[in-house]
C-alpha cells in the first residue's frame, strides 16, 4: 500500500541506514495532491566525507572482485526491479507527478541500463592486446576501475537517470555515492534500500546522501571521490563542470535542452501529431528531449496548428495515479509558477496563444500543481519562449519557408543541442537534416529521440559538458586504460 507520508529520508553509508543530524530539513511534495510526502535532510559536508570515505575503502576489496561476482549483483538487481516493478512505478508517480505508464517507462529504461552493463563490462571493458609489435615485445592495455563516484541526479526521471550510471560503475569495479533531487528524491532512495536489503551488494559500494547544492559542492571537492556524473540544469552544469575541473575530477556533465520539431509538407501529419503531443507534453513536458519549438515548412502551417490544438486540447490532465490520466501535474509549486510566467511572457511578446494550460482546473485535486497543454502559434525565433528552456508543457509553433531556415533555426535559434527531430517522407531531407543539426540526438519521424541503453546519452553546446556521455559511453568514462609493453 503507498503511504502518504515517507517521512524524513535516510542516508545510506558504508551498508547502514542512518537519519542524518542535519537540521536543515525542505519539504518534498505529492505534485498530484500538494499534500507534502517526505522531509529531506541537506546533509552536512562531515556526512558527505562519511559517505565518500565509505565508498573509498569499500573500492579496495570489490575492484579486486571478479567481474563474473561484481555482474551477479546486477543479476539479482534486475530481479529487485522486476520484483517491485508496480510499487517503484507508485512511488516514482507519487513523488514526480508523472503519469503511472510514464512511470512504468522510466523502469523499463533502467532495466535496460543494467543489462546493457553486464554486456558492456565484458565486451568493452576488457581491453586489447597486440603481440610482436616489435621482435619480442607484446603490447597490451587493460581497462581499470579508478575508484569511488558521485552520482547528481535531476529530477525529472529518478528512477532511469540514477542508473545511466550506476549499473556500470559497479560492474567496472568501482563505488558510488548518489545524490537523488531534493524535489522527489522518495524513488531513488527505496529503490536503493531495496537493492541493498536484496542483492546484499557488500557494505559501501552502493551509498545515497541526501541534500541540494551543498551536497554536491562537498562531493565533488571530497578526495575520496575520483569523478562525477551530473544531469541538470544547464547554470547548475557550467557550475559543476567547473568545479569538477578545479578540484581535478573527471566528469559527465548532462545540461538542460530546447529541442526543436520540424514538419515538412510530405509529413504524414496523421503519425506526425500525436508523436509531437506525446513529446511535448509526455511528463508534462519536463524531459530533456522533449519537443519545445515546432517548425513548420511551407504550407502547412494552419493544418499542423488546427492539429496540434484540437489533440492538445483533449489530452485528460489529472492525478498520474489514476490509469486514464494522460499529463500528470508538474514537480512543485515553483515550477508552476515558472511555466506560468513563461506563458505570460509569451503573451506579453505578442505570441498567439492558442490554447491556455493555466486555465485548467483538476476539481479532486485543487492544491496539484496542474498546467493544462499549451500551445502558442505565431512565435518568432527572438522570443523567450522559443530561446529559453521552460521545462513544462508549452509548445511555440513557428513558420519558415524551406528546411534550410528550420535547420538555421535549430542551429542558431537557441544556445542548446540536445535533440532535434524532423517529419518527413524524403529520405534526402532526413539525410541533410542528420548531418546539418547541431545536436547530440536526432529524431527522423520520432518526437523523442531517446538512445536506447546500448547507445551514449548526451547533447552538444549549452546541453552538455565534457567528452564521454551517459549510459554506455561510461565504459570508458569509469575506467582508466593502462598500457603494458613487455619484452621476452
Ligand atoms: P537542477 O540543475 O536544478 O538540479 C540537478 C541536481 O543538481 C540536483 O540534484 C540538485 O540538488 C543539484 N543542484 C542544484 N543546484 C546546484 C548547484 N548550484 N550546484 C551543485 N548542484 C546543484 O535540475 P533539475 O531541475 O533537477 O532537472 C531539470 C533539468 O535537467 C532540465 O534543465 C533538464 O533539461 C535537465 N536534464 C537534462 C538531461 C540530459 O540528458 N541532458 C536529462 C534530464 C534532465
């Protein structure tokens, strides 16, 4: 039975659970209800040092562990989430707001990630070896663990994004310390106490401390700690990659996006509009590859808007718990009030707006913090709600000539690069449009271009800091290759 109350959250070090003696204490909510369901502690930097110390020393014994024992864990750590597959979907939807399916989708994703880590650990983790690369020299490389990790995670998917990472860092030999969203942080922290109690994973390879931004400055700077993985916002990443630069750590820096949806006259409109409704509203439009800006081509401006708003118009918004909702509410009271001003100033702008999300009203839920699919025609590339970020469910449709312009558009219209998808018939187009857009993710008729486990995560330009992404990149981003060249 989901509670509604989870209480004040633990910390988990070196294998115990523990209340933290922090006093400072912020509220997580049930977005749906805005009732509040959880108190979370921002953990002092001693109980961070706890936490990466723990991690450090557990690195000692279970890179030593043979990767045949260290992918034995992730085995039984898939049977965790199948196991508690509807109760993690309950508590993901209580605590984020999305809807049940959505939930559902966001298991499946991390399930993917750990079968994709026992594969890749073996496959690409196993370095090369080249023999008589002169008379009697052999020449090979091996690909080592380097120790304990911070793992920064978003709010926004608190159950997949953790474990971009974490299935990985584990089966290479190394120890993590993860750092969920204060926002809704319920998800990631019963989801690794249940780990820890089933899988009986040894005492401080898997650590969770609890917090904000404190946190994550004391993890970063710990010495204990060799590198960090962050998915955020893109401010919050600049400072991040910084610091992680100052103090000499390696890191996977995941930014913010605005991602653009281009639809050319040879669409098929009928696959065309519920695959861009499902991205722009999906999660209540807070993904990072959801589609922001949609640019038509030619013609068919009036038809795709017609389109877009009748759909929009009649998706069911409501408390995610419920199986026939199809847009939850969004994470906090802030964010509403966010998005809010964002539609205002999309009407201050002069865009047209279409249809109106701060009108709606979820009669069983007054206090959710609920804003309706929106959608704003008449937008111009200057404004702000075709430049910025607004993480919510507004859509700002634009017009251009020829997909020359879209790709412009796309190319300049904004300082990110995550995920650009285009509709079309022509193979020749999609051609041009893969290899002209400037962004890490690219959708041909796919409103949400999301790499599947086997395939790296990540954007370009103001989306994404440093070399190597998520998921199956970390191969090499939690491991250091060492070369051996021997003589006989
Ligand atoms: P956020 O940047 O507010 O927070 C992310 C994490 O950083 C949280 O754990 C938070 O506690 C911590 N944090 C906050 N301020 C900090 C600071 N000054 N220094 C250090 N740490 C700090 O992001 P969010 O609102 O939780 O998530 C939404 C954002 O994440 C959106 O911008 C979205 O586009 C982005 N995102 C990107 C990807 C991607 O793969 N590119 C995926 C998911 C989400």
């Amino acid at each position: 039975m989901p509670k509604s109350n989870y209480g004040k959250m633990e910390i988990l070090v070196g294998g115990e659970w523990k209340e933290s003696a922090s006093s400072e204490l912020h509220r997580s909510f049930n977005p749906a209800t805005g009732s509040e369901i959880a108190e979370v502690p921002f953990v002092s930097r001693d109980e961070v040092e706890e936490a990466t110390s723990a991690a450090a020393e557990a690195f000692k014994k279970w890179h030593d562990f043979p990767i045949t024992e260290r992918v034995k864990y992730l085995s039984k750590m898939k049977l965790v989430f199948e196991n508690h597959f509807e109760e993690l979907a309950t508590l993901n939807t209580q605590n984020h707001g999305k809807t049940i399916q959505e939930s559902r989708g966001d298991i499946r994703r991390a399930l993917e990630n750990i079968d994709a880590a026992i594969g890749a650990a073996y496959v690409l983790g196993k370095g090369e070896n080249l023999e008589q690369i002169a008379e009697g020299i052999d020449e090979s490389s091996t690909k080592e663990p380097l120790g304990a990790f911070a793992i920064v995670c978003p709010f926004n998917f608190p159950i997949m994004i953790p474990f971009w990472f974490i299935p990985y860092a584990i089966a290479l030999g190394d120890t993590v310390v993860v750092k969920p969203s204060e926002l809704d942080p319920i998800p990631t922290t019963q989801l690794i106490r249940m780990i820890q109690e089933e899988t009986k994973l040894p005492p401080g390879v898997l650590n969770l401390v609890q917090g904000g931004k404190e946190a994550v400055q004391s993890l970063i700077s710990s010495k204990e700690i060799s590198g960090v993985t962050f998915v955020g916002s893109t401010g919050v990443a600049k400072q991040v990659f910084e610091l992680a630069g100052k103090y000499g750590k390696r890191s996977i820096v995941n930014g913010g996006a605005k991602n653009s949806l281009v639809i050319l006259p040879d669409a098929d409109l009928g696959h065309a509009i519920p695959s861009i409704i499902s991205s722009s509203f999906g999660n209540a439009g807070q993904r990072c590859l959801a589609g922001s800006n949609v640019i038509t081509v030619g013609g068919i401006h009036e038809k795709t808007v017609d389109n877009l708003v009748t759909s929009a118009n009649k998706l069911r918004v409501g408390n995610g718990m419920d199986e026939s909702t199809e847009m939850g509410p969004v994470v906090s009271e802030s964010a509403m009030k966010r998005i809010e001003n964002y539609i205002q100033k999309g009407v201050s702008e002069h865009a047209k707006l279409k249809t109106d999300g701060r009108k709606i009203k979820v009669q069983e839920y007054p206090d959710g913090f609920y804003i309706g699919p929106t959608v704003f025609d008449n937008v111009e590339p200057q404004m702000a709600i075709a430049k910025e970020e607004i993480f919510g469910p507004v859509l700002s449709v634009m017009s251009v000539d020829k997909v020359e312009d879209a790709i412009e558009l796309i190319n300049s219209g904004t300082s990110f690069g995550n995920m650009a998808s285009l509709f079309t018939s022509s193979g020749l187009a999609a051609r041009e449009f893969r290899r002209r857009v400037n962004a890490g993710n690219i959708g041909i008729n796919a409103g949400v271009a999301a790499p599947s486990a086997f395939f790296p995560f990540g954007g370009r330009k103001e989306s994404f800091y440093g070399t190597l992404h998520a998921q199956i990149d970390t191969v090499d981003f939690f491991t250091d290759t060492k070369v051996t060249i021997a003589r006989w």
